[in-house]
C-alpha cells in the first residue's frame, strides 16, 4: 500500500516531537475504543463481551495518561510568568 501523505519533515525540537507522538497514541486509542464500541454493539451477548468490556476500561485509563501527559509537555513548553505577588 502506498502513502497518500508523506511524512512531516524531521525537527530536533523534542517537546514538539513527544507531544506529536502522545497525540498519535491518544488517536489509536480512541480509535481501539471506537472499535471496542462496536463491537459490544453488534454482539451483546457473546461471551467475549466481558473480555472486550475490559479491554474497553483498560484503554480508557491509558487515554487518560496519554492526555494528562500531552497538558504536561504542553505546560513544560511555556515559558514561566512570574508575577509580583
């Protein structure tokens, strides 16, 4: 299969790179849980449910470190404002 979209140019700036890199991760994992949705959707009552249902929480955690991880690289690369009082 050919890329229609080539990859972005490469750039030395880490903080842009690894925030880059969270956001793609955050994208497959809401897409696992689009696809875990889907799937208890179309068989309620399969044994695998339980199973998928699982999988389903274990994803929703790993979202939800990806994206307290993004605010964190997004606040590491602001500068500080220091203020007077």
């Amino acid at each position: 299969m050919r890329k229609l979209v080539p990859d972005p140019p490469f750039s030395n700036d880490a903080p842009h790179h690894l925030e880059d890199t969270l956001t793609q991760a955050t994208e497959y994992v809401l897409c696992a849980l689009s696809v875990g949705h889907q799937a208890i959707s179309t068989l309620p009552r399969s044994p695998a449910t339980l199973m998928t249902l699982a999988v389903m929480h274990e994803m929703e955690a790993v979202r939800t470190l990806l994206e307290t991880a993004i605010a964190q690289v997004q606040l590491s690369g602001r500068p500080q404002m220091h203020t007077l009082h």
